[in-house]
C-alpha cells in the first residue's frame, strides 16, 4: 500500500524511519509573529513554478528517501501529489505549533475532498530530548480516521485563530472538540499568552520574571529552561524577542540586557551570543510587575502579534481566565 505522511519539523525522525514512500515536513511557526497571507498558503500548496527558494511545499522535504515515483511528482499542487496514495496519515505532537500545523493542512484538504478520504491521524508524543532511536514504534501510536466533520472542526479552529480578533478562539474552546484532543489545551495555553488583565503580560512573560527572581540570571537558562513542562510553546529567539521587551523598553522590567541586542538582527547567531553574555536581574518595577502590583502596558510600548490579532497598547486584548472575556 502507497502510503505518505505529513508531519512538521518535530517529526524530521520519521524520514528516516522508512514507514511511507514519501514524508513531507512543514516549518511554519504560527504560534509567533504575523501569519502568512492567504496567496502566499495558494502558492506554497499549488504548482512549483515561479515561487523563491522554500516557498513551496516540497522544498523542505528530501526528496532522496522518497521513491522515484514521488520525486517525479513533487512539483505537483499538493492535492494532486496525493493521488497515486492509498492512505496520507498525518503525524502530529502535543506541540502548540503542531496542533496548529494540524488545523491549517486539514483546512487545507477540506478543500480537496478525493484526498481528504484518504486522511488518517496519528497523535504522537515526539519528545524532542528523545534520541531519535527511542521513537516510538509504529504499531504503538493509535490511527484515527478523519470525518467530514472532523475537517469542518479543523477548519473552523484554523479561521478562529487567524481572525483578527481572539474572540473566535475564546467561543471555540466550550465548543465541542473531542475530535481532537490536543487541540482544547493549545487554545487555552495559547490564550494565556494574551496579556494579562492584570499585569499586561502574557504567560511566557510572567514565567520569565519568575524564573529571574528565583535566581535564573543567565539567559540561556531562560531559552531553555523557560518551556520546561510547557510543551515547547516558543523557541529561543521567540523568547529572545520577548526578554527584549521585558528589558529594552521606557521602563525596563529586566535589567541586565545590552543595548547591541537591540540592534542585531533577529534570528542569527550573533544576537544568541549577544545574549548569552548577559546575566538578568529584576528591577523594582518588575518585582511590582511580578507581584501583580503594576502593569507593564502603562508604561512600555506593546506590539507584537497572537495568531491574526495585532496586539497594540491601543488594542490590548487581554486575557482573564475567570471571566473569558476580552
């Protein structure tokens, strides 16, 4: 039986696992920044043609572990490369950005219901500190048929998340999503990261500050030590990003980061190293911040984005876990 899997980057392992005839991986990050338009999901899924170097579908797969068949297709609209298999199994962990992952490509089949038949779901634990040989096996991660119902759930959640205001996502969770059972417990952690009513932070943020007043003073304890337990909601430089607001604003909460940082590209090695050299601390306003004593928006500027909603000091949505309101 011809079989493909669809997986993100956590399930690079399985390309060389040898269980399909051809494996494709996808590295969007949706749990940070601004999402992709819609044109730009059209060309990435459609005909390889005129599209800039990883901006289609196949780009990020190595095509030499897939059979010679395959490789010949791989400049095929995602639907068509589908055809010739009898069964596309997607993949997916406990990850926020996996389970995004997971709504976005179902959203996309819903539009191309020959492939859709063929879709079944595996849930699997990818643990990233896992050697790759203790994986687990096969017959050992259950498969889930995938309805029609399932698919307009999917896509139901990909539209909440990608509305410019969280309000959708706030319905969606008393909503019925049994269908996908890692699916209730990313929205949530992902709400969590809209500041706080109280502090105007969001979880992350205040998990930092926590972890600075607890003795946490070198920052690559932060990177790596800040999602422990969290199922790896962001990753360093995202983290990066946000102890830049926390130290690098009108009235720092942090103290303890150069200025260069500011002035390093993000995403590049030099800015890590920049900020590996620094060792943190907590200000006074930030021990208030901590303590829910003061907010951080009244002082500092807020912009930064949570799925298709631009959050601004002007436009702060924020996040009351008792009254789930904006």
């Amino acid at each position: 039986m011809k079989r493909l899997i669809l997986t993100s980057s956590s399930g690079a392992d399985l390309l060389r696992a040898g269980l399909a005839e051809a494996v494709i991986l996808f590295f969007f990050r949706f749990v940070w920044g601004p999402l992709p338009p819609p044109a730009e999901f059209e060309s990435y899924f459609g005909l390889q043609a005129d599209q800039a170097p990883g901006n289609h579908w196949s780009d990020w797969s190595p095509s030499k572990r897939w059979s010679p068949d395959a490789k010949a297709r791989s400049h095929l609209p995602l639907a068509e490369f589908c055809a010739p298999f009898a069964a596309i199994e997607l993949w997916f962990g406990s990850e926020p950005n996996d389970q995004l992952q997971l709504v976005w490509i179902l959203d996309y089949f819903r539009l191309h219901p020959e492939a859709a038949a063929k879709l079944k779901l595996r849930l699997i634990d990818f643990n990233l500190n896992r050697p790759p040989e203790q994986m687990p096996r096969e017959k050992d991660v259950p498969v889930f048929d995938l309805s029609a119902v399932d698919l307009k759930t999917a896509s139901a959640s990909w539209r909440a998340y990608r509305a410019k205001t969280p309000q959708a996502c706030f319905d969606l969770i008393h909503s019925d999503l049994s269908a996908f059972p890692l699916l209730k417990p990313t929205l949530l952690k992902l709400l969590q990261e809209l500041p706080s009513s109280v502090t105007g932070l969001g979880a992350m943020e205040m998990r930092l500050l926590g972890m600075i007043a607890r003795g946490y003073t070198h920052v690559n304890e932060l990177f790596y030590l800040s999602d422990l337990g969290q199922g790896y909601l962001f990753n360093e430089v995202e983290i990066g990003c946000l102890l830049e607001g926390l130290a690098l604003n009108s009235r720092p909460a942090v103290a303890g980061v150069d200025d260069e940082v500011g002035l390093l590209e993000k995403n590049t090695q030099p800015r890590l190293e920049a900020f590996r050299r620094n060792r943190v601390s907590l200000t006074e306003f930030g021990k208030a911040v901590l303590a829910y004593k003061d907010d951080f928006s009244r002082y500092n500027e807020i912009d930064r984005w949570w799925g298709g909603t631009r959050l601004t000091n002007k436009r702060l949505w924020r996040w009351n876990p008792m009254l789930m309101k904006a």
